[in-house]
C-alpha cells in the first residue's frame, strides 16, 4: 500500500479508498515470487526458442499450409 499515494495523488483520498477496500478483509502479505510471472517467462523463453528454430528453418518448424 506504500506506493498508492503517489498514484491517487491525495493522502486523505488513499486513506479514505484504503479504508474502504480494506474493512473487514484479511490481509496476506506474499514476499515470493508470483507463480504466474514465473510461467509468464517460461513460457516467452519457449515461444523465443520456436520462434528461433522456425526462422533457421529447423526440422519441425516447417510451415504446413496446404497451398505450397
């Protein structure tokens, strides 16, 4: 919550909007890594790597159109 004021502009607005979101909630505070950033960037590594081997024109990668 440390940065929200620099977005919202106002103190008194963040706390009044921070209050309001946080009343009767349990707050989990996560330090590790997020699972889905780190299956975001596997999955950019494997989509570079094809990308890759479809430009050398390695095997597997061939284009399969049905007009060639």
């Amino acid at each position: 919550f440390d940065e929200w004021t620099s977005v919202l502009g106002s103190e008194r607005l963040t706390g009044a909007l921070l209050d309001r979101l946080t009343h009767h909630v349990h707050i989990l505070e996560m330090n590790g890594e997020s699972y889905r950033l780190a299956t975001s960037r596997k999955r950019q590594k494997m989509n570079a790597k094809s990308n890759a081997q479809r430009e050398k024109g390695e095997p597997g990668s061939e284009n399969t159109d049905a007009t060639s």
